[in-house]
C-alpha cells in the first residue's frame, strides 16, 4: 500500500518560508494526484494544493492560499512538495499530505474524503 510521509516543518519565524516535503513510497502510479491540507488547533482541515503527479497540473489552490503557496514535484515524482514564502502565524497548523488514485482527467478533489492515502503531518509553528 501507499505510505505518505511529510516533513520539513518546524519553527519559523514570521516572514520565514519552508519547504514541505511529501514523500511516498509503496506502489507509485503516474495517475496519483496528491494534495496539501493543513488543520490549525480548533480548526477544521483544510485545502491547501494539490498536484497530479503523472503530468505535474496544478489541481488547484485554497482561496485563502493565493500568492505565498507553491505545489511542485521532482522529477523522480515520488516527492510532492509545498513551498510556502512569508510566513504568517495564523500558518501555524499541522500540514498534511494525502493522495488518491484517478481515471478521470476531470476529477478535482479538494476535500478531504475524496483522498484515500494520509501522512501524519508535520507541525508548522510561526512565531512573531
């Protein structure tokens, strides 16, 4: 099966930028799409981004995540990364990243349940 594993949190400093990173391992497919949610204390989880792994298409941003946030992955496409510039504390959440399998080109899956595969997340901490 599919294992999601992020890393790259921490500690940072307002106005500081990070890299998460996601890596899978166990069966790889090219038709992966893997997502970014992040879940705040208290807070519902949310959509951040999401990426197709095969063809590297953006699925889609969170509103609330436009301009700071950047979905990538590498060449070897079994690491989906999240780039996150000027760090705010309200970023302060545990990020996860999930993925699912598709068929259909369409699909746009921006809500938790409509991801099969989770990682434990990684704690992003902003301090001011």
């Amino acid at each position: 099966q599919v294992q999601m594993v992020e890393s790259g949190g921490g500690l940072v400093q307002a106005g500081g930028s990070l890299n998460l990173s996601c890596a899978a391992t166990g069966p790889i497919y090219s038709n992966y799409i893997t997502g970014w949610f992040r879940q705040a204390p208290g807070k519902e989880r949310v959509f951040v981004a999401a990426i197709a792994k095969g063809s590297g298409e953006i699925i889609g941003y969170g509103k609330s995540m436009k301009g700071r946030f950047t979905i990538s992955r590498d060449n070897a496409e079994n690491t989906v990364y999240l780039q996150i510039n000027n760090l705010e504390t309200e970023d302060t959440a545990v990020y996860y990243c999930a993925a699912v399998v598709f068929s259909n080109s369409g699909y746009r899956p921006r809500r938790p349940n409509e991801y099969k595969w989770w990682g434990q997340g990684t704690q992003v901490t902003v301090s001011s």
